[in-house]
C-alpha cells in the first residue's frame, strides 16, 4: 500500500510540473498502476446486485468487507440502469458482450476500444481486434470509445481547434503499467490524446467518458462526486 500511495502522489507532482510550465496550473492529474505489484478490479454491483453508482458507497462497500480503497475511477460508459454500453469482463467472466454495433455518441465513435488486464499485462486494444484475440488470460476488461490513440496515432475525428471542452478522463497503456488520467480543466478530444502521447509517451490510450469523471484516491485525499457511475476500476488492500 505504502508502495502505491507513493507513486500516486510522484504521479501526480510530476503531471503538475509539467503542466504548470506551460498553463501556470496543473491541468491533469495522472496515476499510474503497477500490475506486477498492485490489482486492479473491476466493480458494478454490490452482493444484492444493486449498483454501486458512487466511489464512496464503494468505498464504505470495501470497508465493511476489512479492505480499503486506495484508487478508483469511473470505467466507462453506461445505460440509464447503469450497466455497461459494450464488454464487461469481471475476474474472467463476461457479464455484458462486446458492441460492434454502429450508434451515436462517443461510444461509437469508431473506431472505439477495450482496455484489458491479462496474465501477460495491460492492453488497449481496438474493439474488432478483442473479437479477435483469445480470451484465455483475460481477468478484466471494459469497452468505450472513443479510442485516443491507436499505435501512436491520434483519433482521426478528432480537431486540434474543437471548442468541445469538458472535464475527461482515460486510461493509457506502457508496459505492465497502466495509466490514468483526469483533467482538472475542461480539453477537448485532441488536446487528451496529445498528452497521453507526447507527455507520457503511449502508443495506445482510450477515453473513459467526460463530464460524469470522478477519482478516488487515498494518497491525495480525494474521492469526487460528480453523477452516479457505472462500471468502476479501482485497486483495494486488505
């Protein structure tokens, strides 16, 4: 644990340096998770199937149960009940399919994408591409969209000048870490995916939501409020 709140709080001294030079304040706060030593789980429901909805009910969840909850962000997005739009893997069982389907809305955005933890290590991957790989391995997984970047390559939809800005928040890729990030200043879609790419140097990174973004964390005494969540990813201790 100890380990953990430590590169919390490196994370975030580092992303405020970095954007403090060039906007006199931080603009991102960043938390990076080493799955070789801490890990992280995917959250939806309580033992009654009720939604957790909030970090803290989860968090009192946790506690009730002789763990605590050192980090959590919101996982992607969801319906009016809460369940997921696209895949939901929850320690190696799917319990919402893989949406290829074409739709409105950042979700279907194509091309869109899935985050995974497996035996061999995180990935962001392209959502046809998931279909694709064997799913032997895989512990957790959640679909959304859209992808930020795809082998170092930004989203093709994405415009340098948007004027759509909001609060967002992602998870990147680099090695066995994985990495995440809210902005503490509403950006819009290029602005996310250049930080991700030339700040912390990741090929592949996909976008959670915006607007609903939330994180917990222990080591900054941190745990927002700002809708009700669906999926949650979140690392807990005993």
């Amino acid at each position: 644990m100890r380990k953990l709140l430590l590169l919390l709080a490196l994370c975030l001294a580092g992303a405020a340096g970095l954007a403090a030079a060039a906007n006199a304040e931080p603009r991102y706060t960043v938390v990076k998770i080493d799955l070789r030593s801490e890990r992280l789980e995917l959250f939806l429901r309580d033992d009654s199937g009720a939604p957790f909805k909030r970090l803290d009910r989860l968090e009192a969840w946790l506690a009730a149960r002789n763990r605590q909850l050192v980090f959590a962000m919101n996982a992607g997005m969801y319906h009016a009940d809460f369940s997921p739009v696209g895949l939901l893997v929850q320690e190696g069982r799917e319990l919402s399919p893989l949406n290829l389907a074409a739709g409105t809305g950042n979700f279907f955005l194509k091309p869109n994408g899935v985050f995974l933890v497996s035996e061999a290590g995180a990935r962001v991957v392209e959502s046809s591409e998931y279909a694709a790989l064997p799913k032997e391995g895989v512990r957790l997984a959640t679909q959304s969209g859209p992808l930020l970047l795809r082998r170092g390559v930004v989203h093709p939809a994405f415009i340098p000048d948007s004027d759509s800005r909001k609060i967002r928040n992602g998870v990147g890729v680099s090695g066995h870490t994985a990495i995440f990030v809210i902005s503490e200043q509403p950006v819009n879609f290029y602005e996310f995916a250049l930080y991700f790419r030339d700040v912390l140097h990741c090929r592949d990174a996909l976008y959670l939501d915006g607007t609903v973004s939330a994180l917990h964390s222990l080591a900054l005494r941190r745990s927002d409020f700002t809708r009700e969540l669906g999926p949650i990813l979140g690392v807990a201790v005993p």
